[in-house]
C-alpha cells in the first residue's frame, strides 16, 4: 500500500493538477521508476507463498528448506549426507 499511495498516487494527482510542472511522471524513465516497485510488491505475496510452501519446521523449531519429489516433502536441512 505504501508504494501505491506515497509513490504511484501521490504523483498521478499531482501530474492531474498541474501536469506542465510534472510531466516526467509520465515520461518512459519515470514509467519505470514507478513501475517496478509498484511490479515488485505485486510479486512479492506470491513468490512468499512458493517459499513458505516449501519449508519444514522441524522438532527443534527451525525452519529448514524442503524439496517435493515423488509427491513428498523431502528435508534438505543443509547437512551433507554421506
């Protein structure tokens, strides 16, 4: 919500009232300076669901890396197995 309001929306009411004095929040770089945050937070709550869908809390209570194959959560908890 931060990147929307303060950085996306403060600046489109600004360049809708006076758009001679802020005409380079729709210029090709100011399209991207707005942009990617704004991309980057709409990313961000789906990428945070495939990370948590992968981890494993073990019995000790930390959180380690899991791997699915073959259908079953695999615990990849960073020891070499030999």
């Amino acid at each position: 919500m931060g990147t929307l309001t303060g950085l996306v929306l403060c600046n489109v009411v600004m360049w809708w009232y006076w758009p001679e004095a802020h005409g380079f929040i729709v210029s090709p770089l100011g399209i991207v300076v707005w942009g990617v945050p704004l991309a980057c937070d709409m990313a961000y709550p789906f990428l945070l669901w495939r990370v948590r869908r992968t981890e494993v809390v073990l019995p000790s209570g930390r959180v380690v890396r899991g791997e699915w194959k073959g259908g079953v959560l695999k615990v990849n908890d960073g020891k070499k197995r030999q």
